[in-house]
C-alpha cells in the first residue's frame, strides 16, 4: 500500500494541529483509490469535537463518537453530490510521540476494516496519517502513514482473540501492530509554480529552530511525563496479568493433586486386582478434570500491547531527540574549545 | 432610499449601509485554502466553463483583515442571463461551519474567469440571502492560471470587494429601472500566510519541485543535516559580506547586501552579554551529558520492554 497526499491536505492538517495545540486533533480523510494498492487523499475535514478540548484525554477517542460519524457520513455524501466521488480513506491525528496508539484507534480501525471486508469489491486498507505537531514547531516536517498490521487482522479474527497462544501464532508483538507505510506529496507542476511566489526566499530564523540547542526540551518534558504515566498503566495492567497468572497455577496445582489422588487409588486397585479393566479405574485425562475444576479465562492482552508499543514509541522519541542533541551539542563543543 | 446613481468608494462605506470604515480591507489568504483552489482547478481544467467557489474564513473586528481559511468549488450552471448555485453550496457551508463553528462565509473566487455581467450576478448571490456574508461585503478573489492565449502562466491572484452601482430601492422598483448585479469592483491587498508548521512544510516542498512526488523525509536526523548544510551556506554568505567590508569592495547598490547589513546590526546589538568561555563549555558538557543520559534511560527502558513482552510469552506458553 502507499498513501499520496495532496499538498493542500498535507497543509490543513498541519495547521489542524497548529490551531488545536497541544491539544490532539483529528479528522476524517477522503480520496480515490489509483490502484488497489494506492491512494491519492484529496480532502480533509476536522471532526467537530476537536473545538470541545476538554473531553479529549484520549487520543482518537473521537472517531466513534456518534457526532463524527454523522459528520463523516454527511461530508461523504456531500461531496459524492457534487461529483467529486471521493472515498472514505482513513483519519489524520495530529498527535504528539505515540500516544495515538490506543486501544480505541485500534479497535475503530478494526471495526471499519471488518465493515468494509465484507464488501465485494476489494478496498484499499484505511489509513491512519499521523502528524506531530510538537515537531513540527520545531521546524520539522513529520508525517507518518500506517494501516493495521496484517497481524494484528489475523489475531482480531482468531478465537478468543488476544490471548498469548493466538498472539505467538500470528507473531504479534507491541512494535508491529501498525504498519508504517509510504507516504508522499503529489507535486503538481501548477502548484509548483505557485510555491515559487509563495514562498519568500529568505532564510528566516524561525524555520531552524530545529539548530536552536536544548529547543526541543518542552517536547521531551511532555513526553517523560506521558512515559511515567503509561509505564504506571502498564505496571497496573501487568499486575492484573499476573494475578490471572497466580490464579492459574493455583488452580493448575490443585489439578495436579487431584490427578496423583487419582492415580494413587487406581494403582492401589490395580494393587489388588491386577486384572482390572480400565473402566473400572478412575479416568485423570484432562476430560474428566474440565468437570471438577475451572481454569480461569486468560484476560485480552491488547491492553498490554498497546501501553508497550505506546511505551516503546516514547522511548524511540527521546532518543530521536536525545540524538540531535547530542550531535548538535558535540558539534558545537568541538568547535568551540577545541 | 432616494433612487439615484449612487457610486460609493467600497474602501470608504460598506456597500450596505454600514457606518464609513476608514481603514483599508486588507485580505490574507492561507496557504492551504489557496493551495486547494490550485489542486481543485487543476481536477477541473478538462471541464468547459468557469469555475465558481466559496470562500469560508473570519474577520477581526479591531482590523480590517479577512482571514480566508477554506474553500470549496460550487457547481453550477449558465444559461444565457440565467444561472443556478447548485444546492449543495449551502450544505458544504453547514459542514464546514460544524468543524469551524467560528468561521463564515467571506466571499467566492472565480478561476481563469473573463469579465462579464456574470460576474456581477455572482457577486449578487454571495452577499445577499443566507450563507452569504451579509451585512459584510463579499470578497471576490480572481485567480488566473492561464493568459489570453490559454497557456499556463504563474498564478496571479486579486482580492476585489464591491459597491453596488445605478437605481435601487422602491422608486427604481416601481419606475422598473431596478438591476440586481451592478457593481464596481475594487482591488484590495492580499497576501498569503502560514503558521510556523505549515512553513516548514512549504518550504520541503519548494526544495523538492521537481520531483512529481515529494516524499516525506523519515528521518529528523537527515532533516538535521539539510538545515546544517543551509546554516553552512548562510555562514559562507556571511563571511563573504564582512570580507567584502572590509576590503571595501561592497558593492554598496546591490539590495541583497543592504539586507545582510541589517540583519547583522539587529541581531548583533541585541545579542545579551555571553557568558566567559568556561562557563559555556561547562553548560555544553552538562547538556551533552544530560542528553546522553536521556538516551541511556530511554534505551534501557526499551530493552525491558523487549525482555518483559518475551518472557511473558514463555511463561505463558508453558502453562
């Protein structure tokens, strides 16, 4: 798969993010399917509950919020009326490190992947197009594409779903959930041109904050505070695992002790019938357990995938910037004391 | 109203009754709303006849600016005298007004369009009736792609905003002298802004014109070493400049160097007192360790994570 935005669709969700820091924002995508392996996104809306900022603790939680459907419904139809015919391609989130992995993005991407499984003709896989705004008011340009992972498809349709069984048959871990696909901006000659007297030429100082030393500070901070919460997520959700986990081996070893109780009398009726039949011995195969004991049920392990991959992002974060840091702050030292 | 030839200067009075204005509409366009009606006219070009659109945005009260934000091509269709804004005008207008609440219709633009009473009529619709920018003017923006000949030229664009010209009102109604659509367009500024995020993208896309499709760089570090390279040319200019002085072969008309000139002596003057060489090396040392120590912590976390995930499914899977 890969993705081609429009310059003008790369431009408004950059200042989607711009208007609604350091709030998240987010919004539906519309394009046209090339091939079924690529799409060209024309058109870009802002979901309307990126203005109310005060219930957007989670990221993407708005995409299934009733008011985004049937505003995505409603673009989508407007816009087939005025024969532009576009499609429903995915979401932008103008986000910040990894914290729109979450639960719920995965789930609604899911949902709709299922939905639209069902369909005859094939579709091109939704697209999450993600944009950091912290970045980019560093003088960055960061956009990244990603559709669900064809692992994460597989497991979602297993029984029992997230279970450890299911998660080491379908190879998914927390760093492949998403897959990262590419991502380009189409480039009309048109607006090429209109680039040229757009833009003025001078090398003004606010683009290079990126060489600005200790600039991305604010950025990290926000980000370690982000790490500690999750990882204090992770630790409660690990907690709970671990309790299943107790839960089980109790139970495993009461098992185990009714099964040598059990075989203890049967070779005492063998003891003194050696003739037995085996219908007149006790039965201690897990059949005859599954009556007499219940196993606890191996909780979703989705929750502690996302909160890894979330954890895993961060960290890949700091040290993206940890880097620059330091190739900046060695260039400077060199040159100046040495 | 007194049916008379009534010409007002738009810069002057609004053309509906509204008290003088003594300030100059201004227009700022953003990158992005301007960008769309490129891309949308580029989608269109096969299509025959003009395009139409609107233009959503919002107005300061204290200033004089139009903001435009957005835009949207309307269909519609001319019949000799006659033409119709498709309906779907007013239900694009109710979407955007969902995901900007704050943000109304400003105007419409008009793309390779010829001057004719059309246009008039036009105008007629964005500044009366509802989802139009009454009691505001309408902004008209023109954009021409292409010369007389139909060639594609560099875009030109110009704002215009309108007062109404001949008979109106009730005596003109009843002497049947009443014409909707006449006006006498005026040109105001315009200009083009963008937020510092939307200025970094501009410009990665002005490096890469010639490249039918632009990718999106990967890497913050490659990003790094791009802007390195530009500071390396800035610096050589720079040196370039003071060698210059002070040999005295400046060539003192050429504007660039005026430029350069003022940019050193704002910059250079305002620059705080430095620090004495030890402290800085030692705050740079600091910095340099605090970094690193963030790498240390942020990669040791990674790898238990990685650990942590591993053995999980061991364990798990033995039982």
């Amino acid at each position: 798969m890969s993705y081609e935005l429009n310059a003008s669709v790369a431009l408004k969700i950059a200042r989607s993010g711009a208007e609604h820091w350091p709030h998240p924002a987010s919004g539906p995508l519309f394009g046209f399917p090339e091939t079924p392996d690529s799409v060209k996104i024309s058109h870009v809306f802002s979901f309307p509950t990126n203005n109310n900022h005060h219930n957007q603790n989670e990221e993407g939680f708005s995409f299934r919020s009733n008011v985004n459907l049937d505003f995505q419904e409603r673009t989508l139809q407007e816009l087939n009326k005025a024969k532009i015919g576009a499609q429903f391609s995915g979401w932008y989130l103008c986000s910040q490190g990894g914290r729109f992995i979450t639960q719920s993005v995965l789930e609604t991407m899911l949902q709709f992947h299922n939905q639209r499984a069902k369909s005859l003709d094939r579709q091109p896989e939704l697209v999450l197009v993600v944009h950091e705004t912290s970045k980019a008011r560093q003088g960055l340009v960061s956009f990244k594409a990603y559709i669900l992972s064809p692992q994460l498809i597989q497991t979602s349709q297993m029984r029992e779903k997230f279970i450890t069984k299911n998660l080491r048959t379908a190879e998914l871990t927390f760093s492949n959930l998403l897959k990262e696909v590419p991502l380009t901006v189409r480039n009309l000659s048109l607006v090429g041109g209109a680039l040229d007297g757009l833009i003025p030429d001078d090398v003004s100082t606010e683009s290079e904050r990126i060489l600005a030393l200790g600039n991305s500070t604010q950025g990290d901070l926000n980000t370690i505070e982000q790490l500690l919460e999750t990882v204090d997520h992770f630790n409660h959700n690990q907690g709970n695992f671990h309790y299943y986990q107790r839960l089980l081996s109790r139970e495993q070893q009461r098992i185990s002790q009714w099964v040598s109780k059990r075989e203890q009398e049967n070779a005492a009726t063998l003891k003194r019938n050696p003739n037995a039949t085996e219908s007149e011995l006790l039965r201690t195969d897990s059949y005859e357990w599954c009556k007499h004991f219940k196993l606890p049920t191996e909780p979703s392990r989705l929750e502690n995938l996302v909160l890894s991959g979330q954890i895993d992002a961060f960290c890949e974060g700091l040290i993206n910037s940890a880097d620059i840091e330091i190739a900046k702050s060695i260039g400077v030292q060199n040159r100046l004391f040495n | 109203m007194v049916a008379s030839l009534h010409i007002v200067n738009p810069n002057l009075a609004s053309a509906f009754s509204l008290p003088p204005r003594s300030n100059t509409l201004s227009v700022s366009i953003h990158a992005s709303a301007l960008l769309q009606i490129l891309e949308s006219s580029y989608f269109d070009q096969n299509k025959n006849g003009r395009i139409i659109g609107t233009l959503l945005g919002s107005r300061s009260e204290e200033t004089t600016e139009v903001q435009v934000k957005d835009s949207f091509i309307v269909s519609h269709t001319e019949d000799g005298d006659e033409f119709t804004i498709d309906s779907s005008q007013r239900e694009f207008v109710a979407i955007h007004k969902k995901s900007s609440p704050r943000d109304s219709v400003v105007g419409w633009f008009s793309i390779n369009s010829k001057v004719d009473s059309f246009i008039g009529l036009v105008h007629d619709f964005f500044s009366k009736g509802p989802d139009s920018t009454h009691p505001y003017p309408a902004i008209y923006l023109s954009i021409q792609l292409c010369d007389e000949s139909g060639s594609f030229v560099e875009p030109v664009f110009k704002a215009y905003v309108a007062s109404p010209v001949g008979c109106y009102g009730a005596l003109a109604s009843h002497l049947d002298l009443e014409k909707a659509g006449s006006f006498v367009f005026s040109e105001v500024p315009t200009k083009v802004i963008y937020s510092a995020n939307e200025k970094s993208l501009l410009a990665h896309f002005k490096n890469n014109v010639v490249e039918p499709k632009v990718p999106i760089p990967q890497n913050d570090t490659n990003q790094l070493i791009s802007q390195l390279n530009k500071l390396d040319v800035s610096i050589d200019q720079l040196i370039d400049y003071v060698d210059k002085v002070i040999s005295g072969s400046l060539d003192r008309n050429d504007v660039k160097n005026d430029e350069i000139g003022r940019f050193l002596l704002t910059n250079l003057v305002s620059l705080p007192t430095s620090p004495s060489k030890e402290e800085l090396s030692s705050s740079i040392s600091s910095h340099i360790q605090d970094s690193l120590m963030i790498d240390y912590l942020a990669s040791a976390v990674k790898t238990q994570l990685d650990v942590s995930s591993k053995l999980m499914n061991l364990v798990q899977d033995d039982k």
